[in-house]
C-alpha cells in the first residue's frame, strides 16, 4: 500500500530539527515506545555488530554542525510555519485515533531505523544457493522524522533494505529513496511537504493544513514541480533499469554499487512522458519484456493505461473515461491479450471533509466490477466491464485465458471487511479467490481458494500473464503483520472447491515476515518445474529484537528453511520486494 494520488495533501509531522530513532532493537515495545526530539543533530556510528550514538558534548556538537548537511532552517517564515503545525497537531486536530497515532502505528517493528552502509551478514543456519547470486530488496515507508501529530503508516519516506548475496556470503545495506520530499526535509532539518493518508480529518484540520502548506510553497521552502510523493511501496525492474516506487509521485531510478550499497539516480520522467504519478504494482511481461501500467486520481479521466516497451521506452497514455468516479485503484493484472482494472468499494470523494469524514473512504452501496482493455489498444473503444457483486481488490496475483480466449481467468485476495482497509487493517480477512469471466456471455463466476486470511501473494514470475499453478502468500495474523507463508496449488479448484493449501511455514510466536518472493533456482530452464525454487523474506523475532533472512525450498510440503541470515540491524515490516539476479544488477 502507498499514498493514493498527489493531489491529496494531508498532514506532516511536528517539525523538529532531528528526531531521534529508537536506539536499539532489544528496547521495542508498545509500551515503550515515546515519541522524542532532540535540539541537535546526532551521529550514528556504523560497525558490523554495532550501531551506538556518541556521547553529545560541546565538541561533538560542534564536529556535527560542521560535517553534516543537515542543518535547520531557523528562518522567521519557517519558525512561524512549524509553529503553525504545532497548534493544528496538538489543539486542532491532535491524533486520537488509533490508525493515526504515532505512539500506536510505529511501535514495536513498525518504529523506524537508520540508514545502513553495507555491512556483512552471518549466516547462522544451512547454505545460500547459489540460484541466489543477487539482491533482494525490499521497501518500507521507514519515515525520516518520527510524529508527533496524526500519522498513517503509508505516509513513511521510502527505504529500501537490500540484501545481496554472492557465493554464499550476504551483505545487508538499508537507505533510504533520495526523493526531493525527503531531500529538502534533510536539508531544512525537519518536514515541509504534506503527507497524504493522515490529516483530513474536517474542514477545518485540513483547511489550516493547506493554508500551512501553501505558505511553505510562497516562502520558497519546496518547489511542487519537482514532486511531492514518496517511493515507499515497491520496485520494478524494467528496461534494464531499477525503480523505487509509490504512487504519489514518478519512478525513483535506483542502482547498487559493487560493495553492495543503494543510491538514488533519480526522479524519472522518461524523456518528459511521463508527467504524473504512476501505481507501485507495474506489471513486467516476462516474454515480450514491456511494462504495462496505469495512473488513477481524483479528477477525470481517473483511470489511464499506458505501457512502456522493451528497452523502457514510454508508449502514449490510454485514457479510460469509463471509469465514471474516483476510485482506489491500487493494482491490476495482465493477461496474454488484456490488461484488467478492479473498480472497488473504496473511492475518493474530498467532499466527505465537510462533515468531518475522511476523503478516502467505502462506499457500500456500490457494485465493483472489472474492466478488460486490449493490452495495444489506442483507446478505450473495446474496453469491457463486468460487475461483480462483493469483490474489493486491492491486490492482483495473476491473470490468464482460457477457452481460445473467450475466457479470462484472474485470481486475487478479496478483501471481505473492504471498510476496515485504511482505518482498522488489523480487522481486514481476505479470501483469494479464482474469478472466470466469460466474454461471450458475460458471465462472471468466482470461488474461494482458501478460507485463510492470505494476502502479499507471488507467483514464479515466469508465469506472469500465463496460467500457473502454484502461489505463495503471507498469512495474516492480524494484518498487516505476516504471520507465515502458505502455499496455494490452484488445480486443486478445477476438480473440487476444496482448500488449496498445500504447504505452510508458520514463523513461531513473537515471529512475523512480510511479502515472500519467489526465486526460480534455475530460471533459464525452460523445462524446470513451476515450483522448482526458493521463497525468501526477512523475518524479525519481536522476542530478542532480532530480524533474519529466511530462505525457504519452495517444493517442500513444510516450506522447510535451507537458510537463514542473522542481519546486523532490525528491518522494520514493510510492504513489496523484489530480487534482481546478479546479472541484471551489473547492468544498472
């Protein structure tokens, strides 16, 4: 998940100079979790084991002031600014609702951490394969300055934690997406663009937000030109390129260096084509090698279809105008010959401010549907809906056709309780579920797949846009915490509508992962087995503070583990991964 659109402007944090992260894994607690600033800038040390603060003094003050960049900006606009913001978060609109409250939302292994140059890993059971030669990544919206006012877990600035492996030896590296949001904020020492999720909470909250906003943008504190979103949610790999993405702004191009560690190219706007945001969920044909996509917002057209060619190159927008309202359009899926959009329950209607509700919201009384567009269409002309009562999509998994392609196949999460989505995740049950669409007829049929809570699923992405059998999805328990992973065996629904679970691997109390990714242990062979790899993801023991690398073999009946990673810093859960083979990261 990510924030919806950059045309949504919502609440910031209360600016501090710095603001201190939670020291040391062993110390996370809900209880223990506070809220703090500091008035200085402080210096992280950075070894293999350890990771301690030096002692504040008058000279180390002084060393800091003169080597960092980070300085606040104490400017009478932006003193009058911050002052502002600490009368809307502590008197107008303070956060006294659990999904926005900071002492709730970042506790335990939500809380944030630092940045993390390249450090090396032990592996503390089994062997690495060598299938594994690469780097996973991982995103999180790990924010830069803890709040103090509402905050929505999906307002974090992105860091990307980056495991990569070579010959059985693995380096960690986390760091976060250099945007122009959290450059300028480095530099000024504190938040200066809005996030979206946290802060329209009445009229009058969000009145006195924008007029804050407003003012920054009249002083000359940010320049919206150059983006205002985040890249907190996931990456894609396309065009021989790597991106951080969230939907609130463009693709931050991202690479590694030879010692393992992230730097931030850039914001992307391939050759000027791209000029508004585009979703975290691009879809990467594994055959032709395009990258389909697509953009939604709150103004009309509020869907548009584009796609990018092999070699990255963008292709002209499709705007759908079909799409009659605005809605949450988070992911869609592809298929040989069409490209599917979910329509769901949750829309955006900013009106909903004036009476105190949030622009983002469910809307019961309306039917989802899905829509099917050619994959090369120039416009919407042949574009195709078909409702289907009942099923919110926030996810896709996969899509395929069947019948010589009179009939579309998509499977994805259904999320049962679609109005506890923003507000109450831990409520949230979804149930995957098999969905046929007849295009002769018309009609749609679904059935579940599992009766698990299942979410934060992947397939072998050789498989995308074909029909495959097997899926591996994060249990949840509640979410948005991954209690384990299961394996789903989906030809088991073409016989009897039966559970599909084939294989499970719970973490243990205290134990919680995130999205599992699927490794092909030999990708180049055609004749390999669909489930022939590994399952991979971090895994952090809330009980000892300590998160590991877990790799697990993907044909086992248990998910057994083949090995694990000790990592030298706690990785905060987070949201989408993504492992890019050694090959293609020497072509970055």
């Amino acid at each position: 998940m990510d924030s919806l659109s950059s045309s949504f402007i919502s609440i910031f944090p209360q600016p501090n100079p710095t603001v201190s992260h939670p020291p040391s894994p062993s110390s996370l607690s809900p209880s223990a979790f506070r809220v703090s600033a500091v008035k200085k800038p402080q210096t992280v040390v950075t070894t293999a084991t350890t990771r301690a603060k030096k002692p504040t003094t008058s000279s180390n003050i002084r060393k800091q002031r003169e080597s960092s960049p980070v300085v606040a900006d104490q400017s009478l606009p932006a003193t009058l600014f911050n002052v502002f913001d600490s009368i809307i978060n502590n008197f107008i609109d303070p956060p006294t609702r659990v999904s926005v409250d900071p002492k709730h939302v970042l506790s335990d292994n939500f809380s944030p951490v630092e940045e993390l140059p390249p450090t090396e890993c032990e592996v503390i059971e089994g062997t690495l394969p060598t299938s594994l030669n690469g780097t996973y990544f991982r995103n999180s919206p790990n924010p830069q300055f803890l709040p103090r006012g509402p905050y929505h877990l999906f307002d974090g600035d992105g860091m990307l934690h980056a495991i990569s492996i070579s010959n059985g030896k693995a380096t960690l590296c986390s760091r976060y997406v250099k945007t122009y949001k959290y450059s300028i904020e480095k530099e000024a020492g504190f938040p200066i663009i809005p996030n979206v999720f946290s802060g329209f909470n009445g009229v009058t909250a969000s009145a006195a937000r924008m007029a804050v906003t407003a003012g920054r943008f009249l002083a000359g504190q940010f320049d919206p030109t150059k983006g205002i979103g985040l890249a907190n949610t996931s990456l894609a790999y396309f065009g021989n390129r790597l991106f951080a993405l969230g939907e609130s702004d463009l693709p931050y191009a991202v690479k590694l260096t030879p010692d393992g560690d992230i730097i931030t190219i850039g914001r992307e706007d391939f050759d000027g084509k791209l000029f508004m945001s585009m979703t975290a969920h691009p879809k990467v044909d594994p055959v032709t090698k395009e990258a389909f996509s697509f953009r939604y917002g709150p103004v009309p057209p509020f869907l548009t279809f584009f796609r990018f060619n092999k070699n990255g190159e963008k292709q002209a927008d499709v705007p759908i105008f079909s799409m009659t309202s605005p809605s949450f359009l988070h992911d869609f899926a592809i298929s040989k010959n069409y490209a599917i959009f979910s329509e769901i329950q949750i829309g955006m209607s900013p009106m909903e401010m004036l009476g105190g509700g949030s622009p983002v919201n469910a809307d019961s009384r309306k039917i989802p549907r899905l829509g099917l567009i050619f994959r090369y269409a120039k416009d919407e002309s042949k574009m195709k809906w078909f409702e289907v009562p009942g099923f919110n999509v926030i996810h896709c998994i996969n899509a395929w056709e069947e019948d010589g392609g009179d009939t579309v196949v998509m499977v994805a999460p259904n999320i049962l309780s679609v109005e506890h989505t923003l507000e109450t995740m831990d409520l949230i049950h979804a149930s995957v579920e098999k969905v046929k669409i007849n295009l002769k007829t018309g009609m749609v049929s679904r059935h579940p797949l599992s009766t698990r809570n299942l979410d934060f699923a992947v397939i072998n992405p050789a498989f995308v846009a074909s029909k495959n059998r097997y899926i591996y999805c994060g249990v949840g328990d509640p979410m948005p915490k991954i209690a384990g992973v299961v394996k789903l065996d989906v030809s088991l629904s073409e016989v009897d509508r039966c559970e599909c679970i084939v294989a499970s691997r719970m973490f243990g109390p205290g134990c919680f992962g995130g999205e599992p990714f699927f490794v092909a242990r030999e990708p180049d062979n055609l004749d390999a087995d669909e489930d022939d790899g590994y399952v991979v993801s971090y895994v952090h023991n809330e009980n000892i503070g300590e998160s590991r690398f877990v790799v697990m073999d993907a044909k086992s009946p248990t998910l057994e583990i083949v090995a694990a990673v000790k990592l030298p810093q706690r990785v905060p859960y987070g949201f989408h991964g993504l492992f890019v083979r050694e090959s293609d990261i020497n072509k970055l």
